[in-house]
C-alpha cells in the first residue's frame, strides 16, 4: 500500500534537492540540507542495522569501512600533529559520511511502488525542464541571455539558472534516471535526446564522458551484453577518453590549482605513510575555511583561487584531500566502498534498463571526482539519491532477508 505522504515527502525532497541553487538565492537557510539529510539518514540506517544485522552485507560492509576510516584519520591527526581543533576534525569526518549515509537511506528506507510513483511524477517535470533548458540552450549559443559560464572552443558555455554548467549536468543526468524509471527510454526517446543535446552545449568533459557510457551500455544492451565488472573495462576507457580533456586539465598539467593540489597531497601520503596527515588539514571545507598550516607551507596562501577569502579550489578537491588526510589506507578503503556500490548495481538491479542508467550515473559521480568534491559536497545527493530510487528490492526493509 501507498503512503501518500512518503511520496509527498520524496517528491518535496526532490525538488529541493534538484532547484537547490536558484532556491538558495532567495533561502539561504537551505545551505545544511545535506547535514540534515546525512543524520536523519544514519539514524535511519541504523534502526535497520539494529533490527535485521543481516539484512544487507552492502549496509554491513560501508559502515565498518567508514569506521576503519574514520579511526584512522583519528590516528593520522594524533601521530600527525597539525593544529585543527578537534571539532572541527569530526565536523570534517561527517562530511565524508553524510553522502554515504544517504546513499544507503535512499536505497533501502523508500518502499519499491513508493520510489516508482515518486519518479513517474516528477518525470512531467523532467520533461518540462529539458524543454526550456534546450531552448534556451540554442538561444544562448547565437546571443548571450546571462545563462552562460566561460567561453570553450569559442563557444559560450551553457548553465541555465544554476550556477555553473556542472550543476546542470548534475540535473540532466539525474533526469535521465527520472526518464528511464517511468516509462523507459522507448516512450522517453525523444526528452533523453534533448538531455544529452544540452549536455554537450554545457561543453563540460564529464558531460561527454557519461553520453559516452550511456551509448555504450545502450549498443551493448541491444546485443544483450552481459553487463558485469569485467565487461565494465572497456566501458570505463571509453568513458576516460571523452573525459580526458578534464582529466588532463585538472590532474596532469603541472601549472594548474588542482593539480599541484594533487601532486602535494602524494607528498602527504609520502610524508605520513600510511595514514595521512589527519582530519580537516589538506582538501576539505574545514581545512579551507580556518586555513591549514600546511597551506601556508606549500605555499597555497600565493596562490589566487588557493589563498584565504578567494579560496574558488582550495575547498573543491576529493582524491587530493583523501590522500593527504586519510593516506594511501584510507584512499583504498573509499575506493572500496566504491566497488561494494557498483557490484550492488549490477547484481541488484534486476532491470536491465534501469542498472544501465544507474551505471550512467554512478560513472558521472565518479568522473567528476576528479576534479571535484563529489563526495562530499551537496550536489551529490541528488544523482545518489536517484540511483536509490532506481533499485527497486523484491522485499521492503523490514523483511529478513539478504540483499
């Protein structure tokens, strides 16, 4: 049976989650929407973990690795020694959580009819999204409408009303989802054109890259392709080379912000082998905004977009921060946990369609990692929360049984 008022909830969510940018203008108070969801979310969690330990080895295993990444940035910032105030050291460490907690909450707490009727009715607004966005798309690639972000390849890229071309693509690749949930890509065709149109006019690598992905699984699906790991290689080169103009950008050059963030944080990880220098000092939201000793010993605080006030990347990074903080264990911990969530999506998803796009979006998240604090910041919840809704379990959460 239906719970309407779930549904209400879900669908309320979404919105927020999806307009958060143009909302947070005239709401700013909407600004610790993730905090909020990261705890309401462990705490539903773990009335599930208390009540059925064995319901799901996906719940079991996150939260130990968490654990294990958690004590050892705790270690890492004793043996470490680097002055960052001790709650400021656990408000950094829950933001590494939050995204996962919700990841786990969106996948299990909804109810399989109560996820399916939350996105067929946010479908319409999908539709009616991709619409304008498309044309507005087009207008602003002949006359500059204020939607557009930086010029690439003498072309204005596009944005919308969000605040960077990134963010949209979070929005059209999250309606992909929406798309392929309710009613398929058949009967949906023509809005996941428009999708991936826009996408490119936002001339964003990452973009490409899962357009990419999506034509990939959707050539191999038509052949009945056994989408496994192993099949999964040849997907993620293809995927890597569409995105290598980002990755290059942001990890390879020598003379580019993220990248000397990057090359610094393998000093770390050197420096403090194996458990890094220790929470809130190197990458994250908390070693920015009360400014890291070890910024100023790198020299970040010359730095234009590195340096306190201005700061545009210094806050904006996630391997770079995982390497310095937590180390070469900690790095490979997360990884892991990452690998637990997609071999959940191929063995889970029962539909093929919908495994597909969760893959899609599941790839986007991680190619943007790259550059990025995806996994840490605000606008991940959205795409996690889409593939939650796309996994749709034979039995609610509070039967016995393991996923």
């Amino acid at each position: 049976m239906v719970k309407w008022q779930r549904v209400t909830l879900y669908l309320l969510l979404l919105l927020l989650l999806f307009f958060y940018d143009p909302l947070y203008v005239i709401a700013p108070w909407i600004s610790n929407i993730d905090e909020i969801i990261g705890v309401v979310s462990f705490v539903l969690i773990m009335f599930v973990v208390l009540k059925n330990f064995l319901f799901s080895k996906l719940i079991n295993y996150t939260l130990v690795i968490l654990l294990i990444i958690g004590i050892i940035g705790i270690i890492s910032s004793l043996i470490g020694g680097i002055n960052v105030d001790w709650l400021n050291r656990f408000i950094d460490l829950f933001g590494l959580y939050k995204v996962q907690f919700a990841f786990l909450a969106f996948l299990f707490i909804p109810k399989s009819n109560e996820k399916e009727i939350t996105l067929k009715c946010f479908s319409l607004i999908i539709k009616i999204f991709v619409n304008i966005t498309l044309i507005f798309g087009i207008i602003n690639l002949f006359r500059d409408v204020g939607m557009s972000h930086d010029i690439r390849f003498g072309i204005r890229s596009f944005q919308f009303i969000y605040t960077n071309p990134g963010t949209l693509n979070d929005r059209l690749i999250s309606g992909l989802g929406i798309l392929y949930s309710a009613a398929g890509i058949r009967k949906n065709k023509l809005y996941v054109v428009e999708s991936c149109l826009v996408m490119l006019l936002t001339l964003r690598a990452n973009a490409l890259g899962a357009i990419v992905v999506l034509i990939t699984l959707s050539l191999f699906f038509g052949k009945k392709f056994k989408i496994s790991l192993k099949n999964l290689i040849p997907v993620a080169l293809f995927g890597v080379i569409a995105g290598w103009t980002s990755i290059n950008r942001y990890l390879i050059q020598d003379d580019t912000p993220r990248a000397i963030m990057l090359r610094n944080s393998f000093s770390l990880a050197k420096s403090y082998f194996p458990f890094g220098a220790g929470l809130g000092t190197y990458g994250s939201d908390i070693a920015f905004k009360f400014y890291s000793p070890l910024y100023y010993n790198f020299g970040y605080d010359k730095i234009w977009v590195l340096a306190p006030v201005v700061g545009t990347v210094a806050n904006d990074n996630f391997w770079p921060m995982m390497l310095g903080q937590f180390g070469v264990s900690g790095t490979i911990l997360f990884f892991g946990i990452l690998i637990l969530q997609l071999n959940f999506i191929l063995k889970n998803f029962k539909d093929i369609r919908l495994r597909s796009i969760a893959i899609v979006i599941f790839a986007y998240i991680f190619m943007k990692s790259m550059g990025e604090a995806v996994y840490t910041a605000e606008f991940s919840l959205l795409p996690y929360m889409i593939i939650g809704f796309l996994f749709r379990p034979y039995n609610p959460v509070n039967e016995n049984k393991k996923k």
